[in-house]
C-alpha cells in the first residue's frame, strides 16, 4: 500500500534501481524527472492557484489577472466580455501559447485569423502581432503564457 504526500513516496516493495529515487528509512523522495531540490536540497514549495479565482468580467474592457509570473515565465488569464478584444500584443523575444480556457475567440496573429474554442491552444512565435476577439456573446476566457517574461508595460484599453 503506497501513500504521497509533499513529494515523498511511502511503499515497502519499491525496488526500482532507479538513480533518481532516493531512500531514507523507507520513504523514497524523487530526485529527478523534472523535479530538482531546492537550495538546501529539500523539495522546492508548490505554487498552485485555481483559474475560476480570475474569472471577471468587466464592461469596461478586457480583464488582466497574472497568473504567475517567474524569473523565465510569464502567464496572464485574460477575460473577455461579449464584443471585447485585447491587442495587437507583441514581443520580439518571447514565444507564447494562448490557451481557450472557455467560450470562443478569434486569434489573429499578423494578418492570419483561426477561430479557437475552449481547450484549443496557438502558438504565437516571438515577433507575430496578437490580437484576440470575442466571438461570441458569451464571455471567454484565456491564458497566456510567455517565455521568456515580456517586459513589463501598461495595459491599455481603447473607449
């Protein structure tokens, strides 16, 4: 019988051999597969948030929540009430991925356009103008995420 619990794993008949499993007094505590010790070498903490705590509206224009943001990573949900659209966005040194997370939109990216719904992804390549829309007269909903960080800016919404 196993149990986990902050990354250590309890199970008397583990015998892997494996080089990245490492034992003390029979919890073995992965060491490697994506996973590296912190400074100390203890298990670095998890950062965890849910997406419905950003979900907002707002007539106004478009909503910006950071997610997370990180020394190599960045990502943004952005909500997107009925007739609402956020760019052109660009960044000549950051790839990113836009993520559906509800309703549709219409990514564009330089002059070509695709209709995205919920769980459907795009890759925006450093350099490529985004714009996202709407596309419906629901709310939507998307993450981005970009790597390296982009500078930071002001967000700016047109009446």
């Amino acid at each position: 019988m196993a149990t986990e619990a902050a990354g250590w794993r309890e199970n008397e008949k583990v015998g892997t051999g494996d080089s990245f499993v490492e034992a003390r007094a029979g919890v073995y505590r992965l060491v490697g597969r994506g996973r590296r010790p912190g400074p100390t070498g203890t298990l670095r903490r998890v950062e965890a948030r849910d997406l419905r705590d950003l979900v907002h509206f707002d007539d106004a224009g478009p909503r910006h929540e950071t997610l997370f943001e990180a020394d190599r990573l960045w990502s943004e949900v952005v909500c997107l009430d009925r007739n609402q659209s956020v760019g052109p966005i660009s960044d000549v040194d950051s790839d990113a991925i836009v993520l559906v997370v509800a309703g549709r939109v219409v990514v564009q990216l330089d002059r070509a356009r695709k209709r995205r719904e919920q769980w459907e992804i795009t890759l925006v390549p450093a350099g490529a103008e985004l714009t996202i829309t709407n596309a419906t007269a629901d709310g939507a909903v998307v993450l981005i995420v970009a790597a390296p960080p982009p500078p930071r800016r002001p967000v700016i919404t047109e009446p």
